[in-house]
C-alpha cells in the first residue's frame, strides 16, 4: 500500500479543510435566520415586561391616589402630573397608556402614528391578570 508523497498529502488535507469549511459555512447560513429569530423574540419579551412594568406602576399610582383622596384618578394623566407615575422614556412615542379605574389599564402599541389593534396589553384590575399582546390566552399575572 502507497501512501503518496507529500504534496498529495497536502492536497488531501487541503481538500478536507475546503469541506470543513464549506459546511461550517452551510450550517452559519442556516443558523443566522434561527438567530435572528431568536433575538427579535429576546426584543419582543423585553418590550413586553417593559409596558407591564409601567403598567404596575400605573396600577400602584392610581391605588395611592384612591387611598389618600377618597375618589378615583380621572386618568393617567393626572397621576403623571402628581408624580405618583413617571413614564419610561423608552415607551414614550411607541405605547399609549390609558386607564378606566377600577376596571382597567390598557396599552397599545403605536404604529404608524395610530394605536395598533394588534398590539394590546389590557390589565383587568379586578382579576389582577394581563391579556392581550404577548400574553398566554387565560390570562397572566405580574
């Protein structure tokens, strides 16, 4: 049995390094649509947890406006303008929060200058429970 010389051994190798490559190159490709995915739902959640942040905080502003005058918030609005709500400037232009005290908190997405139907997280104050954008189907809570 002939092993060959040295140059056809160098050819070999260089062709075994060619396929290695090539595959590492073939699974790359694959992987970057999985990645990019991957990322884009990393984005989504974080969003998420950042709307249902403001609106806890929504939440505890309009309990400790309740308690200390005796009558509901009229609106977000108010409770921002007491300093009992300070908005996420991250969330500020991208989501619109509103509330009807004692029912509900709700926030929808901006797109396109209009609110989305999409993408919209309702607190039911009564149940304590998320629904909506990003949320399982019976409901979530903090």
């Amino acid at each position: 049995m002939r092993k060959g010389t040295p140059a056809e051994a160098a050819k070999i190798a260089e062709a075994k390094r060619r396929k290695r490559d090539i595959a590492t190159i073939i699974v790359a490709i694959l992987l970057i649509p999985a990645i990019i995915w991957g990322v884009q739902i990393i984005k989504k959640e974080a969003e998420i947890k950042a709307v249902k942040t403001q609106m806890n905080s929504i939440y505890t502003g309009a309990k400790l406006f309740t308690h200390d005058r005796g009558y509901q918030p009229k609106g977000v609005d108010q409770l921002e303008d007491l300093g009992l709500v300070v908005m996420q400037e991250k969330l500020l232009g991208k989501w619109t929060f509103k509330m009807t005290w004692p029912q509900t908190i709700e926030a929808a997405a901006i797109e396109n200058g209009q609110e989305s139907t999409d993408k919209k997280i309702v607190f039911k104050i009564p149940e304590e429970l998320f629904y909506g954008y990003g949320c399982p189907l019976h409901g979530e809570t903090w």
